[in-house]
C-alpha cells in the first residue's frame, strides 16, 4: 500500500489540522513525542520473549483480512513485527520524528495525522490498535470516537499495569515531592490500562508478568531529562528539586526491581462509538 492508496476522506470534509495537535481555538489536543524520539526505544524497551508473547496475543485478536489501525503507532514497536508477520497496518502518529524514527526500520504505510481528526473514510479498518497513546491526548474521548468511526471490528490496547514494587516506590516519590512542591503530576489524557475502571472492556487477556530490575542511576537519569510524559508540564525549579530529592533518597542503592502485568484489552467498535458518543454529551 502506497500513500495514494490510503483511503482518504476528501479533504472538504475533514476538521485536520496539518500540525495534528492543535484544536480550532488554538488549544493543544495532545502532546508530542518528538522531543523523546531519539531515545524512545531504549526507555520502553522489553525483553524479546515479552515482546514475542504480546505480538502472539495481539495477532490472535487483529483481523488478519483486512487493514489495522495502529493509532500512535510511534516508532513501529508494533508495527513492524505485525507487518512482517504478514498483516497490512496503516500507522499514524503526530509525532514526525517518531515516524522518521519508524521509516528507519522499514515501517511502511505511515501517516501523520491527528487521531481526534483521522482522514480516513468511515469503516475502512478492520482492526485498530491504541497502545500508549490516549494518556497524551486531553480530548481522548474524541480520539476513541474517531478510531472506532473508521473500525468495523475491535479495538486492542496493550496494558501496562505497573504492580506494587519498588519501582512504583520510586515513581511515587518523586510525583509525591512534586506535589509538595506544587505541581500535582498528570497526564492531559487516560492510559489504556485506566480504561477498565471506566468502560468495561469486552475481553481482558493477561500475556505475561513481568518482573525484571532497574539500574538506579539510568531510571534517575531518565526522570532527570524528562523522558516521560507526565514530566514536560512540570515547572524547572520543582523538577531539580524533585531530582534532588531522589538524588538524595537513592543514594548508595545500585539496582530495584519493577513489577508489571501486561494485558490485552479489547473492545467491539460498536460499543466504543456510543461509550464515547455518552461521554461527549455529558
């Protein structure tokens, strides 16, 4: 599939916005991965026999028929292996240093574009994916309501459901010492993995528990350069004080671990058009 095969709508009736993060007044839809791009895949990195687990659950709950969404489809993580395994996949993301960061791999059929304003025509996908994406997105409510306009059949998320350890200690710290400070640490958006509490999912699947340590130093490291998301809004003087801090608590501990289940969440495209449609009305 080339570009000029992606089954646009025509452009007289799309509400897009070229720079996919915007809306009309002016007020920003999501955030940007750009500023992380380089190191993206070294900070969301897992272990190949996690990664293999996932992509076989995933290819058992995507229709093998017909084209798959990944919306925020990034650096290709998942993408790419599904592509090679035989599925066609259409990737968008707003993020244009992601998707450059994807065409390096050989990632084919990507798209930037704005997932609370796709450019596709109704119904044209089969499947859809949405793994850390919505968390970025303040309107995810629109977002959801966009995939499954252009779906026919499931929605899929990967969830990273962070368990209690010491890893969750440290995140806990410096978002608390934070909040002391006075900046209370938050996405615009929701995770996948918090959708449950809200719109129950048609089909829950645990794939695997994964425990596996942290170098101390490289985790301070990344929360010092802002890696995650939930960090760019928080003002420079608390961030230092915060890193101080940690800086301070962690001092002479070499290694933690960190304890997560991951699951597959899925949800029929119908069900998620009137949950989103509701939620919009409100």
């Amino acid at each position: 599939m080339s570009d000029k095969d992606f089954p646009l709508r025509p452009a007289a009736q799309l509400n897009y916005r070229a720079e996919g993060i915007r809306a009309r007044d002016g007020k920003s839809l999501g955030l940007s991965f750009d500023r992380i791009a380089d190191r993206y895949d070294t900070t969301r990195w897992y272990p190949d026999q996690v990664m293999e687990d996932i992509l076989a659950v995933l290819e058992k709950n995507i229709d093998p028929e017909r084209p798959i969404l990944d919306a925020g489809v990034g650096t290709g993580r998942f993408a790419k292996p599904l592509q090679d395994a035989g599925f066609t996949v259409v990737g968008v993301d707003i993020s244009a240093r992601m998707l450059e960061k994807a065409r390096q791999k050989s990632v084919q059929d990507l798209l930037r574009a704005d997932i609370t304003a796709l450019p596709f025509k109704d119904e044209v996908f089969g499947s859809a994916m949405s793994v850390h994406v919505l968390h970025l997105i303040s309107n995810w409510k629109l977002a959801l309501r966009e995939i499954s306009r252009v779906t026919t059949g499931h929605l899929v998320s990967v969830a990273f459901n962070k368990m209690e350890s010491p890893a969750e200690e440290l995140r806990r710290f410096y978002d608390q010492t934070c909040a002391d400070l006075g900046h209370v640490v938050h996405h615009p958006g929701m995770r996948e993995r918090e959708m449950p509490e809200v719109f129950e999912p048609d089909e829950e699947i645990t794939i695997t528990m994964h425990e596996h340590p942290i170098d101390v130093r490289n985790i301070i490291s990344d929360y010092s350069n802002r890696t995650y998301s939930n960090q760019w809004m928080i003002p420079e003087e608390i961030h230092q004080q915060a890193i101080e801090a940690l800086q301070e608590r962690y001092d002479g501990v070499d290694q933690i671990i960190g304890r997560e289940r991951i699951s597959l969440l899925k949800w029929s495209a119908d069900r998620i058009w009137e949950f989103a449609g509701d939620l919009a009305a409100k």
